[in-house]
C-alpha cells in the first residue's frame, strides 16, 4: 500500500504575500502538494499562482487540478508544464481533465459539447502532450489538433514527464486514466449539464469506481496513486475553538453527507480509522482538501502522511 499523502487545494489570495505565507504554511503542516483548480470565477491564475507557491516553498509539489482540455491547447499546455517543472526543480503533478464547468464554456463563447465529444478531444490531447514532454518532435494531423514538426523547450526534470493526474465521475474518464495517468483523482459525477450527481455520493459508489478503475488498468493498477478530492471537512474535539467543533458536529449529522466519502467530518481516531480502512479496501491514500480545511485537518495529515 501506498503512504498516505495529503494536498491542498487553494485557489484565492489577497496579495503575493499572502499566497506566499499560504505555500509556506501547507508545506509545514506536512502536506505534500498545493493543487490550483481551472475555471474563470474568481481565483488566482493556476499557472502563474502555482509558479509563485514553488518559489516560495522547497518541497511542495505543485499542481493544477486540473487543466480543462478544451481551454489548453496540447503543445502550449506541454510546454508551460515543462517549464513549471524545471523552475520548481521537478515538483510538478500535471492535471489533465475533459473540462466540466458550464460557466466557463459561456464566459469563453464556446459550446459545452456532451462528455464523450469533450473526453474524445482529451484523449487526442493526452498523447500529445505526454510524446512532447518526453522530447519528441511531433507532427499529428487528428481530428481535433494539428501539428507540425513541433517540439518543446525547456525538458522537465521529471522524465519521461511529470506524474500525470487524471480523473472524474464517470465510467469513460476512469477507464483513460486508469490506462493513461500515473495519479486517479476521483470526483462524483457530473450530469450533462454540468452539475453534480446526487446519487453518486455515496461510499458504495466510490468502490464502483475503484473496481472500474482497477478493471481498466490491469497490471498498471498497483502503480497508480489513487486520489480522492474532499469539499469540506472538520474536526470534532480538535482542539479548535467550540464553535468550529459544534458546527463540525452538525455536518456530522447532515442528512445524506455524513457517509459521503467527499466530506470528512468527525472526531481524529474517526478519521483515521476511516481513511486506513478504505485504503486497505480500495488503495485510496491521496486526499485533496480545500484551503478552508487546510489548517482545521492538520492534526490529521500530521497522524497520517508519510505512513
């Protein structure tokens, strides 16, 4: 099994230095990576965002997560992560995604396509990307990119290329990266509209996608780092201010969250117990927690990672 290894994921700041002492603090608590999400909403830009918490850190791992496909052309998006992972000194987890958010297709003018047209380009990108990492020149003439005698410059550190996160809610995107990405995050999946679905909250839904993935992967499977994306989380009796524990309390108990594998809430030796079981069931030991948990989950980062 794995070692347990835990990322923020954060996306806002006030200044420089703020974002600054954010990195700095993440990778004191023991957390691994700082991920930046993707979309046009109010946030830092993830590539020149995760460019600064490299700089101010020395061995926090960087990460978007993920890039939206649809927005990032192969051949410019390889060569921005070739040069994230040579100025951060090889520290770069390359996320890859189909692109999902509704709001940001209308923002750019462009049509929000169903799953399969918008996984179809993914799948061509990633080939793309993952030959110009590795050095190739590539010329391609597919059905949704061209290429011509392109080539990237600088190499990344990481070779043949950064590790690769991929991942998603449904079947089709699970079974590519379980066969293409080193790192499978996994999410609830999403309707053709672009929102969440209910029904696939659950922890018995998590397994399914567990099982699809390691069906897909076949020998591949105990090489991948398997990654599970949390919306929120707290503590209980954390030693956290009353309030913070009360309100940890009553999420507890909110009706069709308290067993979602997505929200972690409870008590330390709860969540620990949880997180060990389901590792031991399905491998998963990968957990990306949002900036507003960050210091709230410390305690349990500090039980559990590396272990």
């Amino acid at each position: 099994m794995r070692a347990f290894r835990f990322a923020v994921t954060a996306n806002h700041a006030r200044s420089g230095d703020e974002w600054a002492r954010l990195a700095r603090r993440a990778e004191e608590l023991g957390y691994s990576a700082l991920l930046v999400p993707d979309h046009l909403a109010q946030q830092l830009s993830p590539i020149a965002a995760m460019a600064a918490a490299a700089a101010a850190t020395t061995t926090l791992r960087i990460g978007g997560f993920v890039f939206a496909n649809d927005f990032r052309h192969p051949l410019m998006l390889a060569r921005e992560a070739a040069t994230l992972d040579l100025l951060s000194n090889g520290r770069l987890e390359l996320g890859l995604g189909a692109g999902w958010r509704t709001a940001d297709y209308r923002q750019l003018g462009m049509t929000y396509d169903a799953p399969g047209r918008r996984i179809d380009r993914l799948v061509e990108s990633i080939g793309l990307v993952r030959r110009l990492l590795a050095g190739e020149t590539v010329t391609h003439a597919g059905p949704h990119y061209q290429l011509g005698a392109a080539r990237i410059w600088p190499r990344p550190v990481q070779q043949p290329h950064p590790p690769i996160i991929m991942g998603g809610g449904g079947p089709r995107i699970l079974r590519l990266a379980a066969r293409e990405a080193d790192i499978v995050g996994f999410i609830p999946q999403f309707s053709t509209r672009g929102r969440p679905i209910l029904t696939d909250v659950s922890e018995a839904a998590l397994d399914r996608k567990v099982a699809i993935v390691r069906d897909a992967a076949g020998e591949r499977f105990e090489r991948l780092e398997l990654n599970l994306f949390i919306v929120d989380a707290g503590l209980v009796g954390s030693g956290e201010p009353v309030a913070r524990s009360v309100l940890a309390a009553a999420k507890v108990a909110s009706v069709g969250l308290a067993g979602s594998p997505y929200f972690l809430y409870g008590t330390l030796p709860a969540l620990r117990e949880r997180l060990e079981r389901r590792r031991e069931r399905g491998g998963i030991s990968y957990y990306a927690i949002r900036q507003g948990s960050m210091e709230a989950m410390a305690p349990l980062v500090a039980a559990l990672a590396g272990r």
